[in-house]
C-alpha cells in the first residue's frame, strides 16, 4: 500500500486531494468557538457529499457507481433548489429501479434476493446485470476502502491536540 | 430452374461417356451405402462397406475437372443446400455448434423441402453431397434428428435415383471446385452472415476456437457426442478422410478426439450444474464407446443446446470468476463457500464501509480544526515521495501501546454526541483496526526514531498553539512532517 502512494496520480492521492480541498473550504468560514449540533450536523452532511463526491471524481467516470453518484449528487443538488426537478429526480430512479428488476428476473438470478441488496448499496447497480454488479462492486470496495483510510488519517491529524 | 437444366443439358454435351459412367458407378455405389446405411443401425458393417465408396470418393475427387465450366451461380446455390443440410443434422445433434448456428437449420429445413422439389439434379450430382449424406445418414440414425429422416431421405434416394441418368461429369467440375472454395471458404473468415457453406466450414473453425477459449467446458461438453452415434462414429471420420475438402475437419475431429478422450477423466469432475449432474452418471455407465466425438464440445451432455441455456453457462462461469476476486478483496472471506453467504459477506463489507465514511465524516465535521493549513499546496508530489517511510508516526501519537483500545474510545465519544448508534461504530472500528495492526507493528519496530522525531514536533504544535498564530515558516515545516506522516 505504500507503494502505492508513492504514485502521485493514484487514486489515493487523487482522492485525498480532492477532499482536503473540499474540506478547507467547508472549515473556512467556520470559526474555531464550538458550533451547535445542527451546524455540526449541517458540516457533517457536506463534508460526506464532498467525500462521495470526490472519490467520484477521482474515478472520473470510468465506472458506472461513480457515473450514478455524480448524477446522483446533481439532481440532488437541483431538487433542492426546485421542487420539480425533485419530483422528476424521483421518477428517474423510479424507472432505473423497475428496469433494474426486470433485468434480474430475466436473467434469472439465482441470487436474488442478496443481488438486489447489492444493487440498493451500490450506487448505479439497479440496472446492472449480476455480472457487471460484481465488477462494480469489486471496484467500489477498493474505492471505498480507499476513502475510509484517508478520512481516518485526516481525521487523525485533525483531532491531534 | 431453367438455368441449371440448361446448364445440365450443356454439361452432358461436353463430357465424355466414360466420365458418364464412371461417375454412375461412383453415385450407384453411394446411393448402396446411403441405403445400407439408412437401413442398417450396425455401424461396423457399415464401416466395410464404406471403405469402397471412400476410396470412390477420393479418386472423384483427385480426377481433375475435364471441363471448367463456369459453375459459380449453380455451385454456391448446391454448396448453400449442402451446407444447410449439414446444419441441419449438426444442430439435430443439439450439442455440437455455437448458439448462433442452431437458428438456420428449421429455417433450412423447409428450404431442402423446396429445394429438393425443384433441383434434386444439380442436388445430387455434387459428391460432397453424397459423402455429406452419409454423415447425415450416420447423424439420423442416432436418432437426434427425427424430423431430418423424412423428407431428406426421400429427397437422397429420389436424387440418387435421378442422378445415375443425368450428367455425371458434372461431379467432376464441382468435386473440384467444391475442394477449391471450400478451402478458400475456410480460409476467409468466418462469420455468420456468410454464406452456410461457409458457415458449416467456419463452425468447425468456431468451434475449434471456442474450444481453445473455453477449454474446460470441452471435457464436459463432449459428453454429449458420445451418446448419438453410439458405435456409428468410426464410419463419421472415414469419409472425411476422402474428400480434400474434409481434410481439414479431419485435422479437428482428429483434435476433438483428442480432447474428447480427455472427456473420462473430465466426467469425475463434476461441474456444479444441475443439468449435468445426472447425465454425467448415465455416461459413465454406458458400456465402453468408440471415440467419435469430433465436433466441438460446448454444451454439455444433457444440457439444453439452445442458445439460451449456451450463454447462461457462459454468465455463470463469468460471475463465478468475479466472486473468487471479491473473495480476494473482502477479508475474512476465504473459508466461505457458496455463493449465499459470500453474497451476504460482501453486502455486510460494503455496509460496514458505507457507514465508516459515514462516520469518518462525522468526526470531522465534529473536529475543530487546528491547523488552518493550506494543504493542497503541502500535499505536492515531492511530499508524495516520502509517504511510505513515515506513515506509521502517526500511530504512536493515538496510544502507542494500546493501540486499539486508544482508538476506540475517541471514536466511541462522537456517536454518543450525536446520537449514532454506538454498537455498530465499534464494530467496523475493531475491524478497521483488526486490519491496521499487522502493518503498524512492523513499521514501528523499523521506524522508531522517525515517530520521536514525530513525537517531539507536535509537542512542539502543541506548546505553540494551532491555527492562524502559528509562523508560517514553522508552520510550514510542522505541516510538512505531519503531511509526511499522515501520508
């Protein structure tokens, strides 16, 4: 693993790049004076998109969980502001979802039930056969375990008193 | 139709009586073993008789064509007939081709139907046909191919009957350019859209990469062929022997003979397919079977041959690949067996991440931070270069002894701030660290002045205060060592 980091276009390096630029902008304004649990709730939030967000980035849309988190994270981020990009938000992933199922009960998974576990946690997987599921998934556990390591560092430098 | 009788008519001009007969003779003695051999289910007879007709056959074939007749339009149109037929008996067998071949032949069929109404002639005079026909017969007789008896076999003794009588020269000239553009045919490439002859060539040539590609689905597959012919097998390889164009298939069945005599020690392994499984003990207790598998061996015995069931085989092999290299990645996972529980092993893993991050993010959006560093511009490539040899400084620091146990309560502190649920963060947090340890012991014990040095500078951070106050200069260097370290 170390090795790997030593690769400065890797996807560790990228990743944390990315998110402690995002996380010096979220604590920029912040001011040092304890916050109450709903700004620290507030900061939580971002710092988790900024998170899933960067990882994403870092895979540039190679993969297709990171092609469902981007977008996921657009319309999201557009249904805030309006109402009825929320509603069809919704009916988007309504769609993906029921296409999602035909396609497993199609192909006849022997493993359904567990399958459509993975696809709810995979992001992007309703629409994946089992056999692209498990590539994502495959690639999305190294991403996220990529993620875990350098959230845990980070977060250990910063609680270091 | 007028143009191959007026082509028929033109031959018989040209050629020479003694062709005439020799050629008779040649189709008389076809038709005797086409006969023997639709009547006869003894294939060892068989055999003798065809040694004869083989040897008739090659010498067909050998004499060179006396008249070049421009033969293209009535050639391709036989070679399509000969060829359909020979997809029809290979798919009839149910186990021999590729998923894309088993479409044509019940389109084929009604096609012969028309065809042999109409051009029996032409249809028979081919001795590719006749030496097709006993393969054929040889696939019919097995009983695979039920419906293929009927009509075909009128059609070949009508066309034999008619053939005797009408120009044999014209064997010669297609006997020959059927040997040219067959191996032409094979040459090119193959693919589907072609023309069946081609396609019945460029099957075997399909079948023999496929094989190369899934070689261990030929021990199972080829199974399948052992019960068809059951003792007729010998008879399939020796007429391919006499055609310069069946040369090359007798190269492969040759090759799948011997992959198929791999297939008996390919039957004990059994294959966790539902399918196979019981088919698999039916082949072992057959009475000892002469080898004559020599087609491709895809789908196994048994099995449906439909293209459905070909490419679900294919999926699952695939999605089993792709579980023994999640099973790599998700720890603790090498004693599992079975798809369930690994299924159910990797939903928990990715859960279990999903909410680190979750909770990862929590504890920084909690954690004041004290350096208001500007990172991005620390975290260079030449800061990249030395991560390796101080990542484990920042160990120590948490609890140098005690590592987990150090851990947990400052992880333990923030989910009870904010009302997650406690258990489940000690959970992954005592898995995280379960990971972590075994790397962490061995850089501490190569590295310990490296985390004093460490050690001293945060010391340091800490008398001189976090934040904004801090000289840039000093700040600078802290940074750099802590960025060292973290990285």
């Amino acid at each position: 693993m170390d090795l790997q980091n030593l690769n400065p276009s890797s996807l560790k390096s990228r990743f944390t790049a990315r998110f402690l630029r995002a996380l010096t902008e979220i604590n920029a304004p912040k001011t040092i004076s304890s916050s109450s649990p709903r700004e620290i709730f507030q900061r939580y939030r971002r710092i988790k998109v900024a998170a899933d967000k960067s990882m994403a980035y870092s895979v540039r849309s190679r993969r297709i969980w990171s092609r469902a988190t981007l977008w996921r994270l657009r319309t999201r981020s557009r249904s805030r502001r309006l109402v009825s990009f929320g509603r069809r938000a919704s009916v988007k992933t309504r769609t993906t979802a029921s296409h999602g199922k035909e396609n497993k009960e199609h192909h006849g998974a022997v493993l359904g039930v567990q399958a459509e576990e993975l696809r709810e946690l995979v992001p992007g997987g309703e629409a994946m056969d089992l056999c692209n599921l498990l590539d994502e998934t495959a690639h999305y556990i190294k991403c996220l375990t990529t993620q875990v390591q350098v959230m845990r560092t980070i977060a250990n430098l910063y609680s270091i008193e | 139709m007028e143009k191959d009788e007026a082509f028929m008519a033109e031959v018989l001009n040209r050629t020479a009586s003694r062709q005439l007969t020799w050629n008779t003779e040649v189709l008389n003695c076809a038709t005797e073993k086409l006969g023997n051999h639709f009547l006869n289910p003894n294939w060892d007879n068989s055999m003798d008789q065809s040694d004869p007709f083989e040897s008739a056959l090659s010498s067909m074939v050998s004499s060179p064509a006396a008249s070049k007749v421009p033969v293209s339009g009535e050639n391709v149109m036989m070679r399509e007939l000969i060829g359909k037929l020979g997809n029809i008996c290979n798919s009839g067998d149910a186990s021999c081709y590729s998923t894309p071949l088993n479409s044509p032949p019940r389109f084929d069929l009604s096609m012969v139907n028309l065809l042999n109404h109409s051009t029996l002639v032409p249809f028979s005079a081919d001795p590719g046909f006749a030496e097709r026909a006993t393969r054929f017969s040889c696939f019919s007789t097995g009983g695979d191919s039920g419906c293929f008896n009927g009509p075909l076999m009128d059609s070949f003794k009508l066309s034999c009957n008619q053939s005797i009588n009408v120009n044999g020269s014209q064997n010669n000239k297609n006997s020959a350019m059927a040997g040219n553009s067959d191996s032409d045919k094979k040459n090119s490439g193959v693919s589907r859209s072609s023309s069946p002859e081609n396609a019945e060539s460029g099957v075997s040539k399909e079948e023999s990469s496929v094989s190369q590609q899934i070689p261990s689905q030929n021990d199972a597959g080829t199974r399948k062929r052992k019960s068809i012919p059951r003792g007729k097998a010998k008879e399939i390889p020796s007429p391919a022997a006499a055609d310069a164009k069946v040369a090359s298939e007798n190269d492969e069945s040759n090759s799948k003979r011997s992959k198929r005599e791999g297939a008996p020690s390919g039957n004990g392994n059994a294959k966790a397919s539902n399918d196979g499984n019981q088919k698999q003990s039916k082949e072992n207790s057959k009475p000892p079977e002469p080898p004559k598998d020599y087609i491709h061996v895809r789908a196994r015995r048994g099995e449906a041959t439909d293209s459905h069931s070909l490419a679900e085989r294919v999926r699952r092999e695939k999605i089993s690949e792709r579980m023994k290299f999640l099973q790599d990645l998700v720890p603790g996972c090498n004693k599992v067996t079975g798809k369930a529980v690994m299924l159910d092993e990797i939903i928990n893993y990715v859960q279990s991440l999903q909410r680190q991050v979750e909770f990862l993010s929590m504890k920084l959006a909690t954690v004041n931070p004290r350096m208001d560093v500007n990172m991005e511009a620390l975290l260079s490539k030449d800061m990249f270069q030395s991560r390796g040899v101080l990542q484990h400084g920042i160990y120590p620091m948490d609890s140098s002894p005690a590592f987990p146990c150090g851990y947990h309560p400052q992880q333990g502190l923030l989910p009870l701030n904010n009302g997650i649920p406690n258990t489940t963060e000690t959970q992954f947090s005592m898995k995280t660290q379960g990971f972590k340890l075994p790397s962490i012991d061995g850089f501490i014990d190569a590295h310990p002045q490296v985390g004093s040095m460490w050690e001293d500078d945060i010391q340091s951070i800490v008398q001189m205060g976090f934040g904004q106050n801090q000289p840039q200069s000093y700040q600078g260097s802290i940074s750099t060592g802590q960025v060292k370290i973290e990285l």
